[in-house]
C-alpha cells in the first residue's frame, strides 16, 4: 500500500464518517478519555471511539493531523492492512464482513484492498 497514491482520492467520497465500520469490527479498539467533575469529585471516564470521526485525532492545540475524511480512511485502512502486517506480521481484519454488511452508504474495504493491491 502506498501512502501517498492517488488512489485515495477516490474511496472517501461516499463515507458519511458515521463511525459504523469500526463499532462493528471485531478488531477495532480506539478509546477516548475525558474527565467528568461530580462536585468536587471527578472521574476519568474511558469510552469508545473511532478513527472515522472527525475529532478523533484533534490536538489540543487545534491542529488535526487527519483533518479529511480521504485521510481517516487511508489511516483505517494502512493500519488494518500495512502497518499492522509491519508490527505484529497478521492481518487486523477478520474478514467477518460486520462493516461491509453495515455500512449505509455501501463502502467495501475488500473492495478497497482489492483495487490498492492492483496498483
């Protein structure tokens, strides 16, 4: 996979960044942390996030290093697919198909890796 290939111009268009593929996936696994004040007690919750959302990877500062939806899908897809192969030599995909099957706007990642693997 290529990181910066054209090719990623082209899968984003229809993503609605719902956030559906990754809450299906068996093997997705982003959190959030925030801290709620009760009083004068706090606690430090953890709750599920996804790569998706726009969001997700905001800086404090206000600087987003993945600002584009074009961006979120090909870090989604290098991570399940390149840089998790790289680190731990397996694939981060089941192949179980929840995120195909859920997806509103249709979006296949088989699809996807098939048509990046051509390249």
């Amino acid at each position: 996979m290529n990181f910066d290939n054209p090719f990623w111009n082209t899968i984003h268009g229809k993503c609605l960044a719902c956030g559906t593929c990754t809450y299906m996936c068996p093997t997705c696994h982003c959190f959030d942390i925030s801290d709620e004040v009760k009083g004068a007690d706090g606690v430090r919750i953890r709750s599920w996030d996804s790569c998706m959302f726009p969001m997700f990877t905001k800086e404090t500062s206000g600087h987003n290093p993945r600002s584009s939806q074009k961006e979120r899908w090909r870090q989604r897809a290098m991570h399940k697919f390149k840089y998790y192969v790289d680190n731990f030599n397996a694939i981060a995909c089941v192949g179980c198909g929840r995120c195909v099957m859920s997806c509103p706007v249709n979006i296949d990642i088989r699809k996807i890796v098939e048509d990046i693997s051509k390249l």
